[in-house]
C-alpha cells in the first residue's frame, strides 16, 4: 500500500481482503460447526450470524470476519500454508464467538448485531452450553488440523484465553470501582484490560498461522504484539460507537454503555479531564438513579465537550500506529502485510 | 488384587491409590490455579473446595479426586512417565470442575458437597467466567507440559469434551420429553447421554497419559472404552445416590433428583416396569404441580416396589465388569490396572 492511495481505496481494498478470506474460510467453519449436537450447532450458527433462533436462514448479516481475516493475512504475512491458515482462522472464530456468548451473559447485554444476544433468545443455560461447545471445537479444530505444531497452536490459543479471563474479570472487577477518587478506575488500567479483553485474541489470530507454520520466534513476536495493540484500538473504536454510535450501525441501543454505566475509555477519560463537565458528569453516574434518555444524553454531550471522543479516537490512530510499526519491522511477505496494514486502518474506518 | 481380598481389603487399597495419586498431583494443581487472576483464582478454588466462597480455608472436603486418580493410573498402567501422568491428572480435574461449575448453571442446582454451587456463591456470569478460565488452563497445562504428544492430547480432551456437550445437550432435551409413551426417554437413550456426559471425560482421563507417552493405539482405545463404562456406571450409582442418598453423605437435598423431575435412570427403569406402581409414579411426575415432601417420599417408594433401585445397581455393576473386561485384555502393567479395577469397584461401594 502505497501513501498515494485514498482512504476509499484502503476501505476498498479492506473489504476485498475481508470477502477474500471469508470465502477461503466459511467452508470449514462450516464444516466444524455441522459436527456438533444439533441443538448446539443451532445456538452456535445463530451466535455466528448464520440463522434465526428457530433455524431459518438469517435476516441479517453476520460478523465481519475481521479475526478470521487476521489470522488469515497472518498466516500469509508469514508464509504459511493455506491448511495452516484456514485450522487457523476457524479456531479464532469459534473462540471469537464462544466469547462474545459468554460476555453477553456477563455483563448482561440483551443485544448484539440487531438481534437478541444468544442468552435472551436461548435462556441462560443453553448459551453457557453453546460457549463451551464452541471452545471444545476450537480446541479440537487447531488439535486435529494444526499438523506437528499443533500443541503448541493450542498452547498459543489457551494462553490467549488466559489474558482474555483476566481482562474480562478485571473489566467485570471495574463495576464496583467508583467514579472518582483515588479508587477509580485509571487509564492505564483501562487500556490493560482492553488489550487483555480483546488484544489478546487478536494477537493470539495473527500469530496462531505462523506457529503452526513454524516461523521464527521473532515474526511470532512481531504479530502478536501487532494484534494485541490492534485489538486495544479495536476496543477503544467500539467504545466510541457504544456512546455516541449510530444504533442502525452498531445493532445496540443508543448510549447503551452510558445507560449500563460501564466504565469505557471515553468516560475515563472524560472524567479524567478535571473540568466542570467532567464534574457535572461523575455528579450524573455516581446517582444510585438509572440514566433516563435526557441524563443520559446530556452524559453525552458532556463527554464530548471535555474531549473525550476525539482523545479516544487519537489514542486508537496512535496504537494502530504502533500496531503497524511491528509490522513493518518483521520480515513478512510485502503483499499479506500490506493487507494487514489497510485492514488495520479499516478497524478505524469504522467509525470516522 | 487376587480373589481372596475383602470387600474391605479393596476399599482400603482404593482410599490409598486415591491418596498416593492426590499427593502426585495436588502441587501441580495448586501451582496451576495459582497463576490464575485473582478473581477466577478464587472462584476455582472454591470449586476445587479447597477454600470458602470469601477466600478462608475450606470447612469441608472437596472431591474424592477420582478422575485424576484415574489419570496417574491410566498413564501407570500404560509405562508413561510421571510428568505425563501429573500433566493429564492436572487438565482432567480442571475440565472436571469448569463442568461441574457450568452445568450447575444449566441445570439450576444451588447445592454441591454440601455448599452452595459456584454460581450461588459467586452469581453466574462470575461462574461462567470461572468454568472458561478452568477450560483454559487445563488446555494451556496439557499443551505445555504434554511435550511432543500435546497436539494428539489436547485433542482427545476437545473429543472427550465434544461428547460431554453431545450428554449435556441430550440431558438438557430430555426434560421437555413426557414421562410415558412414545416420544418418552428409553434406557438406551439414557445410557448413551450418560456415556456422554459422565463416561466421555472418564475415558479421556484414562486415555491421556498413555498418549502423552505415545502408548499403542489398541491400549489407548482398551483404557478409552473402561473409562466411558466406568463413567457411565458411575452416573448410574449417582442417580441412585441423587433419589436415595443420605444428605449427610451426598451433600444434597434428600430426593433431590425427585423434586426437580429429573430424568434419572431408575425413574426411567421404575417407569419401563409397566406394573401399577410405576402407573402410579407416571401420574404423580406428570402432574405439572411440583412434588411435595410426601409425594417424593410416595414416589421413591413406588420406584422401589419396581425393582428400580435394585435394577439400577445392577446395571453399574454390569458396565463396571464390561469396563474391567477392557482392562484385563490391554497389555497393562500389572499394579496399576490392579489399582484401576480397585478403583472401579470402589466407585460403586460408595452406594453399597
């Protein structure tokens, strides 16, 4: 990718490599996924976007394959097999969406990607149980597809989950942080958590294709790294979107994290700012009250007058900056890396 | 273990394999627990019963630690080294307990060894948690410290886990099954769930170690097979202990299974015996009212009278020969699958 190239361009070509790799993918992902018991197998392809919960084919699209597509470009970036990369990116989906289950129930979100979460339209248990099938069919696609190196792709992929446990139980921990005080939550705390959240498992995508290819340790290092501060950004974007988000976009309520009062970057960041918004704003989330439609709001618009969105927005450029930086440094094929930058800069694109 | 042992002989000799195998793996536990976050640290602990919900040592004792037992006998029995054994030993208890964590989730159950269940004590998005973080450990100590093996290894886990929700997932369905008739539960479809969900994981336990040390194939099937009827026999004496069992022993309601109408295999047994007594059983857990004390204590009585108890027993005792047919045939060193069959006897002598 040259610097000559428009943003339409790098979107463009964005979206070629995400279709590109979806198309080399979906039909394993598949395949993994018709093995399991059926009644799973329906929770699991209506989590992955697949179906309706009573099996009827989708209204409405899925995810946009961004750690399949990573793994992928990983794989490539490193020179592995297509086999190496496709075990590859059907494990981290699968993990992906395991996750995204189980954090549902966690933090008790009712919505994701236009729909009922797998909880609210399963119940409760079925969803634990459709979680667990799909980690065990990662576990086992990476086991039995992954070659000589496979055990360490597992070990990589559980070490992954590790960081992610930690990051959500931190994240889950923050609730009952105050606001304000020398007990609030911190930024750097903040960012921690996101990179264990949701950096580990995008580090863990870009890695997994070259350790099962047997790359140097220091290509492994280099995309790891990349990956866990592209998932960091990711986080910090998803963030942005979860306050001032346009609901027709993202699939979940307007201001639905002020509402939930989740402890996001913007907000720390806001409160951060030590001004009279910033006061006026920890007075508003600090009420044992619910946020109506109007605090709320008005929580936005506080937000947005210390800063706080556009400060997360530079803080998500300048670590996908670093992301591409690692990028840039390791030995990868030109093309797949090229690829992996304009991707990278996409995540972004989401939201401005 | 020569004919003339006693029943007590063998009890004693099952209660010091229990013991040595404890003393074997309880360090490498305990050291991988350790490294968790603190929170799931904590959580896992309580699961593992070594420690109360806010962190104080246990009051009461935690499991028999049959499964890892069987994993250090399995891995003896087949010549593997003692890091094997303590590897498989490690992933199999934590996979034990991150199922008996989830599926009190699913299943609702408040009370497990005498304590409220992990998602009582901790709420249930924290247990979710909890149960992934075991998942994940027990795949990162398999992969890690399964050397050159740990790909085919983790790989029998997933299996092993594949099926475990295949038993989860038909147990869950059997409750919206009716009692009686033509779309009721039969024995065969009950076994084949048990074998699922209790046996799969047993099997695995047995079948890791020798793995780990690239046992041959026949004596890795042979000690597959023992464990999946081990296991299923054990689910047997189980629901036997769940209708019977005195609370004092089994740390659960009196009649437990009962009240919740669970699906058991002497329900099963007590209604498929077509006499009065078991018409009269079919109305009583028909009726959509919730069993009183009284109607429990009927019922259990009614199956009773049908021989249900008695059947059922008989049926473990069936499956745990069959299992120690396997054990004999497989090339075995000799102590250990002494030890093994010990064992398995002992497990169903904690009924009689």
């Amino acid at each position: 990718m040259t610097p000559q190239t428009t943003l339409e361009d790098r979107r463009a070509s964005a979206r070629d490599a995400l279709e590109r790799c979806q198309a080399l993918v979906e039909p394993a992902l598949k395949e993994a996924v018709g093995t399991l018991h059926p009644w799973p197998r329906r929770m699991a392809g209506y989590a992955l976007g697949w179906c309706e919960a009573d099996g009827s084919p989708a209204a409405t699209a899925g995810g946009k394959g961004i750690r399949p597509a990573l793994a992928v470009l990983g794989a490539e970036a490193a020179g592995a097999p297509e086999e190496a990369a496709v075990a590859a990116a059907v494990a981290v989906e699968l993990v992906h969406t395991f996750t995204l289950v189980h954090d549902d129930i966690m933090d008790g979100d009712e919505r994701r990607r236009h729909r009922d979460s797998a909880w609210k339209a399963f119940g409760t248990g079925p969803a634990v149980l459709a979680g667990d099938a799909l980690f065990a069919l990662a576990a086992e696609t990476l086991a039995r597809g992954g070659g000589a190196r496979s055990g360490a792709a597992v070990g990589l992929l559980a070490a992954a989950l590790r960081e992610l446990v930690h990051g959500q139980a931190d994240d889950l921990l923050f609730e009952d942080r105050p606001w304000t005080g020398p007990e609030a939550v911190t930024l750097p705390e903040y960012l921690a958590m996101a990179a264990g959240k949701t950096g580990s498992l995008l580090g863990c995508a870009l890695a997994l294709g070259p350790v099962l290819a047997g790359a140097h340790p220091p290509v492994v290092l280099a995309l790891t790294e990349a990956g866990r501060l592209l998932g960091t950004a990711f986080q910090a974007v998803d963030d942005v979107l979860g306050t001032w988000g346009d609901p027709r976009a993202t699939g979940k309520p307007v201001h639905g994290d002020l509402f939930r009062k989740k402890k996001t970057l913007p907000v720390l960041a806001a409160l951060s700012a030590s001004t009279p918004d910033s006061r006026e704003l920890a007075a508003l989330l600090s009420s044992p009250a619910p946020l109506t439609e109007a605090t709320a709001h008005r929580a936005a618009t506080l937000m947005e007058r210390t800063g706080a969105r556009t400060a997360t927005l530079t803080q998500a450029r300048t670590l996908i900056a670093a992301a591409c930086d690692h990028l840039t440094s390791a030995p990868l094929a030109p093309g797949a890396a090229d690829e992996l930058m304009g991707l990278s800069e996409y995540l972004l694109a989401r939201y401005v």
